[in-house]
C-alpha cells in the first residue's frame, strides 16, 4: 500500500476547501483535528493544510458518528485497536517499546513511545493512517489479516 499513490498524501487543500470536498463544517473538522482523528499538515504559517486522505478520512468518520452512531470517544478507540504493528510488521524488539502496541488507549500515532520504524516514519504517510485509501471499514482491512 505505501507509495502506492504519492500524490493523495500531498497536504494541497485548505481547511475551507477540504470542508467544501468532504461536505463536513469547519468546526467539525477542527474538532477532529483537536481529538486526533486527523493529522493535517501544518504549514510553518500554523495552518493546516489537507490531502486527498485526510478528506476519505473525514468522511470515513462522518459516516461512523451519523450512520454507526459512534460518538467521538468510540472512534478512537477503533482507532486504536487498529493492529498498526501487524501493518508494519514490527518485529517483537521494536513491539517491546512501543506504547501503541501495548496500550489501547490513543490511536497509534499518538504513542508516547514508538519503535524504530515508527520513529522515522512520517504517519500522514503511514498505511495504517492511510487504511481509508484500500478498505471502505477497518473490519474489511481486518479480514485481510484474519481470513
Ligand atoms: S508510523 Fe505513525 S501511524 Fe504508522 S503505525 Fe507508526 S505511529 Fe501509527
């Protein structure tokens, strides 16, 4: 899945422009943003900027809070669940330190510690951030771990 599209991880649409696309408030995303749902780019200016990801993303969550009923608090914690170190094959060293591998609190890329490969990778170009690209649901992503 990585590198598999470069251009739908470029951050080119503004916070107005990306509520136009996905058909989602301003508030509403900034209230993703704040909630760790969305990792926007953040240009040096301090303002965000979104790709073609992040608008999936944004619909993937809309549909999960008025169509699933989850509440903001459920979806992160789906989030969290999601095998992130299954995505990345992490060997068991680098599982050994990662707080997201032992802790289902916060979505992976909010881990206090993470492992090497974590470490130098940025998540707005992760698969697991990126899972919204090839799956239309986390359980459709599962299955392809757990036949
Ligand atoms: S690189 Fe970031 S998004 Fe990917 S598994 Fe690690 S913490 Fe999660």
């Amino acid at each position: 899945m990585e590198n598999s599209s470069v251009e739908s991880t470029t951050p080119v649409y503004t916070l107005s422009t990306t509520s136009t696309l996905s058909g989602i408030p301003v508030h509403s995303i900034r209230q993703y943003i704040d909630k760790g749902l969305i990792i926007p780019f953040r240009k040096e200016s301090n303002r965000n900027l979104f790709s073609q990801i992040d608008i999936l993303r944004l619909k993937y969550i809309n549909n999960l809070l008025n169509e699933d009923g989850l509440n903001i608090a459920g979806i992160r914690k789906l989030l969290a669940i999601i095998p992130c170190w299954a995505i990345r094959e992490c060997s068991a060293k680098e599982r050994e330190t990662c707080q997201a591998y032992h802790s289902d609190a916060n979505p992976c890329w909010e881990a206090s510690e993470k492992g090497t490969l974590c470490k130098n990778t940025n998540c707005r170009e992760c698969d697991v951030y990126r899972i919204v690209e090839n799956y239309p649901n986390v359980k459709s992503f599962l299955k392809t771990l757990i036949p």
